[in-house]
C-alpha cells in the first residue's frame, strides 16, 4: 500500500470486509473525543455487522448522545469470550501534529492518526475479522464490546458490564486491547478520582479580614494528601509486580483566584489515587475525604475502578499465550477496564497491539504490521472458538 492519506473514502460504504487498515482509516475519521458524542460511529459499526449478519445493540448510556455496543458472533446461550475496547480517544489540539489527526495517514510502516494505537488498532483488527468469524460456525460465540469515555475513567463500560446477563450467558474471559505489544497482561492498578470545591469570599487583598481565602481554605485538604502519599510510598503495602511497587496519590490539579490582589472565592483540586492489587482505590483517599469534611471543602467523586489480577494459572492466560505467541507479563501501571469485567465475575486480561508509550501524544501511531499480528491473533481466536 503506498504511503499518504487514508481517508473515508477508502472504505466508503462498510458493506464488505475491508482490510484492518482500511477500517482503521474509518475508525480514525471520527473523532470521538471523550466525553463527546459517539453515535455516528457506533451507528455506521451497528450497520456495518448486521450487514454481516451478526446480532447488534447500541446501548446509550444516561448522557444520551454516545453509546456502547455489544455484538454476538455465535450463540449467545453458550459461554464465550469478549474482545473489548473502546472508541473515545484523547483531544488532539497539540501543534505538534504534521496533519490532520483525524484523518488515519502512512508514513512507512506506520500509521498516524489520534487513537490508532489507543484503541482503535485493536478495534479495527476485531471489526475487519468479524466477517470472516460469522462464517466460521463457532461453536463457542466471541463477543465484541466497544465503550465510550474509558478515557474519563471507565465511565462508559460500566453501563453495558450491567446489561450482559441479559445478553449472553457468563462469559469464560474478557480480553481487553489496550495497547501491550501483543503480549498477554495479568495485572494492573485501579484509580479513583476526587475533585475538591472550596467557596470563600471575595473582596480586596489589602482587607483580608473581609473576605474569606478560599484557596488558603484547600490547604488542610493539600496537605492531607501529600501526606497520605508519602506514607503509602513508605508504609504502605508493597507489590513488585508494578513500578513503582505501591499505592500512590497525587493532586494533580489545583486553580482557583482571579488576580493577586483579589481575595479567591473558589477554588478547584482534583486528586487520584493508583492502586495496587486487593487494594480499593477509594479508601486510598479516606484522609483526604476526612480533611475536607474537617475544612468544609465539599468532594465529588470523578471516576474509579478496580484493579485486574489475574491467576497465571488460570485458562484464560494459557488460552492468549497459545493466541499471542507471547509469555504474559505480570502487570502494568496504567489502568484498563479489565478490571470492571473482572469485578462483575468475568475473567479479564489485556492483550493488544501497539505501545502504551505512544499513547496521549502527537502523532500517535501503530505499526501496520502490530495492526496485522493482531488481526490474525483474533482470526487465530476464532479459529480455535471454531473447533
């Protein structure tokens, strides 16, 4: 395939199966930024299977403008697998983009455009097997689950988590793309995630007795974090599966005021917790919580989910080292919605193509040989779901 742009163009009308870089190319065109609505895309994705004859939902979720979708290629009434991904994608208003990041281009072996590797890659190597896989006769079914807002905290995910008992039987596994090489991942942290709210009162510095310091009012809070972040550092339970092998806590943001010589009647922190196995990410920040409500500073919870751990025995992990060709690792920092799959009863791991590393940042790009490995992986799935 020559280099240059890959439009919508080239895989026109998602009537027939197109190679996985061309549904990359389709994928990539639509720029579901998180947070965004998502309903053209997942409407075309609805279409494009049930030309193939396989069985589709679109499940909006409360917000009304975006969706999940959750298909079946097999019988439903039998246990079988979810390949799982997501189709929010990070903005992409850095300057240091070359072209447009919403239309997929080639530059040698890679493809550039925002998502290609977080996740549209994986999504688009499960969409372009998916004909093939509906002609296969599987006896055991694959399932394909594709969220919206994983990047806003797994906010999407949970939502169609609750309605798969009405949509299948138990799953045996969950196999999550997020980008990992290919290679099989058992573990990763969970996160939770709080915004703070101080209200003061606003008037002239040179007369703070008449106003109240909302900022000075977030101190307390700020500090009970930095706190609580160095004792899990040093205190708290230790995990050598993750670098860093602990807990950690972090305030991440904190604004607030209008000049300097105004006194601040509000002011904003936003603090996450990441951790590590058996560990709840919200109780993580339990001090921070009793500080608040010490200070009168009113929480709001942004998101949270659970940590993966997966057994290195269990079937699913002999089942993507035999599909993947690859020895699992242990564990990642970053977190997944495996770990919701996991905590509804399902067993979840994450196996994708591409490097996190590449993930969140100008000219994000995936291999077209990492695209093609993965299509075959899933192929390989279905191959053996066939027998």
């Amino acid at each position: 395939m020559p280099s240059g742009n890959l439009t919508k163009g080239q895989a026109d009308s998602m009537t027939s199966s197109p190679p996985p870089h061309e549904m990359l190319a389709r994928l990539v065109g639509f720029d579901t930024v998180v947070g965004c609505p998502n309903l053209d895309l997942m409407r075309e994705i609805a279409d494009w299977l049930d030309s193939h004859g396989i069985s589709c939902r679109l499940l909006v979720g409360p917000e009304g403008d975006r969706a999940n979708l959750f298909a079946t290629i097999g019988d439903a009434a039998r246990p079988g697998y979810i390949l799982s991904g997501h189709v929010d994608v990070v903005p992409a208003g850095e300057p240091e983009w070359h072209a447009d990041p919403f239309t997929l281009r080639q530059t040698g072996d890679r493809l550039i455009g925002r998502g290609a590797c977080d996740m549209k890659g994986f999504v688009a190597a499960v969409l372009a097997a998916a004909p093939d896989l509906a002609e296969m006769a599987l006896t055991t079914p694959i399932h394909i689950a594709l969220s919206y807002d994983e990047e806003a905290g797994c906010k999407g995910v949970p939502h169609m988590i609750a309605k798969l008992p009405e949509m299948c039987a138990a799953p045996l596994g969950c196999v999550v793309g997020e980008p990992t090489g290919l290679v099989p991942v058992l573990a990763h942290k969970g996160k939770a995630a709080l915004r703070l709210r101080a209200t003061g009162v606003a008037g002239h510095s040179s007369r703070p007795d008449l106003g109240d310091n909302a900022i000075h009012a977030l101190l307390p809070v700020l500090i009970a974090a930095e706190a609580q972040a160095r004792a899990l550092e040093t205190h708290g339970p230790k995990d050598e599966r993750f670098a860093p092998p602990w807990s950690s806590l972090q305030v991440g943001t904190v604004t607030g005021g209008q000049a300097l010589n105004i006194i601040p009647d509000r002011a904003e922190a936003e603090i996450e917790a990441r951790a590590i196995a058996d560990t709840d990410p919200k109780a993580l920040l339990a001090p921070v919580l009793t500080a608040a409500d010490k200070a009168g500073i009113d929480a709001e919870w942004l998101s949270s989910y659970p940590p993966l751990a997966l057994d290195a025995a269990h079937p699913l992990a002999a089942l993507m080292t035999e599909m993947s060709g690859q020895t699992p690792i242990a564990a990642v920092s970053f977190g997944t919605e495996a770990g919701l799959f996991q905590q509804a009863g399902i067993p979840a791991i994450i196996c994708g193509p591409g490097d996190i590393a590449r993930a969140h940042r100008p000219e994000e790009y995936l291999t077209l040989s990492e695209l093609q490995a993965c299509h075959r992986m899933v192929l390989d799935l279905g191959r053996y779901c066939a027998g």
